[in-house]
C-alpha cells in the first residue's frame, strides 16, 4: 500500500473524494476525533477498571469506546458519513455529559465540554451542529447551575458559573461562524465551478460546430468517422459516408446574396438532420456548400434510398435558383461504402466519395454516385 492509498484509508476512510469537497474535511475531523477518541476512552476503562477501582466510569468509558469502534468500523463498510457522524456525535454528546455529572467539575473537567460544540458544528454542520450544542449546553449549564456551592468542595460559584457560559457561549458562536463563513465559501466556489464547467462545455460544443448551421464541422468528422467505423467493423454492418455539393451554389449567392445564401445552407442543413435522426448517424459542415454524412446500415438497398430521399427533400425545397437547370437549387452526392474492414483509412474512403461526388457532377448535377457500389480500403 503507497502513502496515497494509506492516506485514503486512515483520513478519508476509503471514501473517493471529489474535488473541492467539504466531504474530504469532516473525514478526516472525524477520523482524527475517532482514532485520538479510541485511545483516550480505552486507556481511561484500563485505568478506572484495574487501577482506580471505579467500575462504574469503567463502564461508561467502555461503552463510549465500543460507540467510537462502531463508528469506526461503520463508515468504512457503508462508505456514508452521515451515520457515522450521527454515532460519534451522540456518542460524545453522552460521554462528555456523563463526565460533567459525574465528576462535577473535578480535576478540570468542565474543560473538556468546549470540545463539544467544535467537533459537533465542524461534523454535522452549522446549523444541525449549533442546534446539538445549544441542547448540550442546556444540560451542562443546568448540572452546573446546580452545583453551586457543592461543586469543587464548595468553590463552584456564580462566577465561576458565570465564566463557563461566557467561555462556552463565547467559543460555540466563533465555531459556529467559522464554519457558516466555510460552508459559504464551499457554496460560492461550487457555483463558480459549475458555470465554469457549462462555458466549458460550451466552448467544446463551439470547438466542433458549424456555427451557422449547428452541424458538426470538419473538425469532428475524423472522431466520429473512428467511432462509426469500430462500430461497423464489430457489428460486421456496411459502414457509408457521403458528401454532397450543392450544385451552382456560387452563382446562387451571386445572384440572391450572401444573406440568402446562408438561409438556403440552414435549410439544407435541416433536410440533413431530418434525414439522418438516428443516434448513430451524423451529419457536418465541410465548409462553403459541401456536407458530409456517416451512417451505418444493416442493408445495402437503404444505402441509396436514404441518401435518395435527402437528395430530393433538397429539391423540394424548391429554393429559386435562376441559374440552375431545374430553377432550383439542387445537390450532387458522392458516397462511398464499405463492409470489409481490414484497413481503417478514412483519407482513402473520403477520397472514394470524393471521385463519386465528382462523377456526379460530371454527370449532370442533382444526382447519386456510389451508392450502389461496395467499396475496398
């Protein structure tokens, strides 16, 4: 076991922490306060059972220590604090009133219920934390109230009384708002982190986007080209990429302008995501008025009826192209298909596309190439 995994075990107890956690230091409060707790309590029952003869504290330390290896042994089986932390509070809440009643402020005893309020606010929290030690503090105060002029041979007065409210009142409303002061911080820098992880996934989603189309840019093609691909080869499927130009598309914005031009690619860019709604398929922007799309079917005789139906829901469009053959603006597709998969190159199978789009082009425009055709890497 290296220092990593030794730290993880004896600190946070095995328990996989988050960054910016406040989980991270009430483990290890807890831990400390369970491991320095269990020594304490296991040398004060050696010592009032065999040594001073006082069964009776005997016994309530082993019953504290026993709630302490409960504790212990809890949090590193469920991996859950909140139990824990509720056992250890309880357990220390009982303990340390036990020892106020018992030895009714001998030998400094009383010192030891300012530890209270620190380990029960930094564990459970600010407000369930001030809440246990107001309950605490409402015996202790009582018991001491009680005391006056017996305790400590007599010597336990109304100022004596008065220095254990102030001191104790004093140290709880510190504690208190250290930890409200911390918990506020915890708060603002997970906000903070979660706004930075949305522009962060913002700026991802730009990074591979058309940004007037919204479909994936060339950039993400070769990603997705490797998924696609490993997914056709497992499946043993025909794996299709096609690239479609829009056909005069420069004469398009040299008569109607650069405005309508960026319209008409918004709608061509629809036509695509209507046509390819499957989650495995996916659609891109090459750049100017050339697409791409990659899918994956189970058939070849879909191969062209898909990218058919693209082809003419294009045309349907019936976007006015004066220029054009059909007086409207059209596409050319060039696709090219495969179902061996010995050889992973997608610069050969865009390059095999990129010939049929050609093809295509030479062949009159407003057509598809390749898609009848099983292609070799």
């Amino acid at each position: 076991m290296n220092k990593i995994d030794l730290y993880n075990e004896l600190l946070l107890s095995g328990i996989k922490i988050k960054a910016y956690s406040p989980l991270a230091r009430k483990l290890i409060l807890i831990n400390m306060l369970l491991y320095i707790s269990a020594v304490l309590l296991c040398f004060f029952t050696i010592y009032n059972v065999f040594i001073a003869s006082n069964l009776y504290l005997g016994v309530v330390d082993g019953v504290a220590l026993v709630g302490i290896i409960y504790a212990y042994f809890d949090i590193r089986i469920s991996k859950t604090l909140k139990r824990a932390s509720i056992v250890a509070t309880v357990n220390m809440f009982v303990f340390m009133s036990m020892l106020v009643y018992i030895f009714q402020g001998k030998d400094f005893t009383l010192i030891w219920t300012v530890f209270l309020p620190l380990f029960a606010i930094f564990i459970n929290g600010s407000r369930a934390g001030l809440i246990i030690s107001t309950l605490f503090y409402m015996i202790i105060f009582t018991l001491a109230y009680t005391g006056l002029g017996e305790w400590q041979d007599g010597m336990w007065n109304k100022e004596s009384f008065s220095r254990l409210i102030a001191a104790s009142i004093g140290l709880t409303l510190i504690t208190y708002f250290f930890e409200k002061s911390l918990e506020n911080a915890y708060e603002a820098l997970s906000e903070n982190r979660n706004i930075e992880q949305q522009y962060m996934h913002k700026l991802e989603i730009t990074a591979v986007t058309d940004p007037l189309t919204k479909l994936f840019n060339r950039r993400h093609l070769l990603e997705h080209f490797d998924i696609k691909f490993n997914h056709a080869k497992e499946n043993r499927t025909y794996f299709v990429m096609f690239i479609l130009d829009l056909d005069h598309f420069k004469e398009y914005n040299d008569t109607y302008g650069h405005i309508a031009g960026d319209e008409a690619l918004k709608a061509i860019a629809q036509v695509l995501q209507n046509g390819m709604r499957r989650e495995a398929d996916s659609t891109f922007r090459l750049g100017g008025e050339e697409f791409c799309g990659l899918f994956i079917t189970n058939e070849m005789s879909k191969v062209n009826t898909t990218i058919e139906n693209i082809r003419e829901s294009i045309e349907l469009l019936n976007i006015e192209h004066e220029e054009a053959k059909e007086n409207t603006l059209t596409a050319s597709f060039g696709v090219c298909v495969i179902n061996e998969y010995k050889t992973k190159s997608f610069d050969k199978m865009y390059k095999i596309a990129d010939d049929a789009l050609y093809k295509a082009k030479e062949c009159g425009r407003n057509c598809v190439i390749g898609a009848d055709v099983i292609s070799t890497l």
